[in-house]
C-alpha cells in the first residue's frame, strides 16, 4: 500500500468519547504531516475532497456511513472502535496513536469486504436502487402483525415466509442483527448471502446460508387482515416503504469495501475479544 498523504475523519458528534478520539486523532496525524478532513456523520450532507484512506471514528453505524461515502471511490477504511462492541472496527484508539506512522506509511494491511446490491421492482420497473449495502438489508413491518414474504433464488422458489419480517446479511454483518435472529458466524472474505427469519410463525423455517453467485428476490404478499405497512433497511440507514407486490433484488455489489488493519489484525481475536469466547 502507497504512503497515505491525505486522511478523512469520519466521527459520530453525538458521542463524546469519539468528539475525544476525532481531536486525538486529528492532531496525532497532523504533527506527522498528514491532511486531514473532517466528516461528522450526523449532518444531512456530506461532502469531502480527495483522500488517500478513511478513518472511522465510533461504533459500527460510523463505519457503515462511511462506507456508503467511499465505495464508489475506492478509499480503503479503518474503523476505530469508540463505540460498543465495534465489530467493524480494526483498531483501538490507544493503539492507533502509536502506530500512527505506521499507518501513514502504508504499513497497514488491506482486507475485501463484499457488499449487498439492493434494488426493488414495482410494476416491473425500478423504484429503488440498485444501492450497496455492506452489512444488512432487512424487510419487516413497524405495525405488530406478521406478514408474508414469497423468496426466490435464481431460478428456484425457496420458500414462503410468515413473521416478523426477513435479514438478508452479508459475511460483515453477521455479527450484527442476523446473529440476534439466531444467524451464524461466517468469515468476513467469504461471498455468499445468510437470509434469517425474523420471529417466523413457524418452528421449521431457519436461517440459510446461500451462495452470492445468485440473485435473491423477496416479493411482498399481501397481508392477511389487509394492507399492511412493510419497510426495507439498507445498513439501518437507507430506508424506503414497500408496497405489496413489490420485489426486492438482492445480488452482489460490483465493488467490494476496502478495510484497514494492522499487519497483526486476527478476525478471531476480535470475535474472542467482543464476545468473551472460552471464558467460564
């Protein structure tokens, strides 16, 4: 990886701990020379020059913002953890500041994420997307009535799902909310969708891992007592209202997610770490 010469600071000004980081940060890489650029991804637009990589300040939600700015761009991301549990994250504060040079050097190690393509067919034509997604697209209702959701995979019917709604997940986000709806750890370089039910009406309907080679569609069915109000979640923030007899289209993004970490960084610490695996 080239020397980075030019640095954008993405940072969640809603907490202070990473306000803290940011400043931390930002004065750590100016005194190495570095430019910088400040993102604070709670304001409505975002907007940056030019940069050589991304550092994502807070919890996940900040590096799943910064991805979506970044994508198409090309710009590899380091996620530092100020927030909880930061799956996402590939650093801890403390240890950035002091492989600071390292990371300007070029020293740090760059790691492929794939990334969910979402779209949605109303009437045949597209109403939403093609967008990236990098950890979930989830379809469910705000109102406390299950629904119907009719899969497809590629050529195949999969099956009719009656409940609370559908996470389809990327590797990445398998550690998020399709692990609370009892999906599996997947390795994060590996290409493939994981599609859990959420609160399925049903004991046999259970999460499945399916390749990425295929696209998946999710038509909306009617619902039993009438219309009902269902919503699509891109990374929990892009959103867009479904109607019935909308599709969603889920294949693979065109681009993948650069991330950054140290040349030590072990995917399974982070997951013994985060999730106190071996302890009694």
């Amino acid at each position: 990886m080239k020397p980075i010469k030019n640095v954008a600071i993405f940072y969640n000004s809603k907490r202070s701990r990473a306000l803290a980081f940011a400043a931390a940060i930002e004065r750590k890489l100016r005194a190495a020379g570095s430019g910088v650029q400040k993102i604070c991804v709670n304001d409505a637009y975002c907007s940056f020059k030019k940069a050589d990589a991304a550092v994502a300040v807070g919890g996940d939600g900040t590096v799943l913002y910064a991805a979506r700015h970044v994508i198409d761009r090309g710009i590899p991301v380091l996620g530092i953890n100020a927030g909880g549990l930061g799956f996402l994250s590939g650093i801890e504060q403390k240890e950035f500041l002091k492989s600071a040079p390292v990371f300007l050097a070029g020293g740090f190690r760059k790691f492929k994420r794939s990334l969910l393509s979402v779209s949605v067919l109303r009437g045949g034509k597209t109403v939403f997307g093609p967008l990236p997604a990098l950890n979930d697209c989830v379809i469910r209702s705000p109102e406390s009535r299950a629904f119907t959701l009719r899969a497809s995979f590629g050529t195949q019917f999969l099956s009719e799902y009656f409940g609370d709604g559908l996470i389809i997940s990327t590797p990445s986000g398998s550690t998020a909310y399709s692990l609370a709806a009892s999906g599996p750890i997947v390795m994060p370089d590996l290409e493939l969708f994981l599609l859990s039910p959420i609160c399925p009406h049903t004991l046999t309907h259970r999460p499945i891992v399916l390749s990425a080679a295929e696209e998946l569609k999710v038509a909306v069915q009617d619902g039993r007592s009438g219309p009902q109000v269902v919503s699509l979640s891109l990374d929990g923030q892009e959103n867009f209202g479904l109607q019935p007899g909308d599709t969603v289209v889920v294949g693979k993004y065109p681009r993948s997610f650069e991330m950054l970490a140290p040349q030590g960084f072990s995917y399974f610490d982070i997951l013994r770490r985060k999730l106190s695996w071996g302890e009694r």
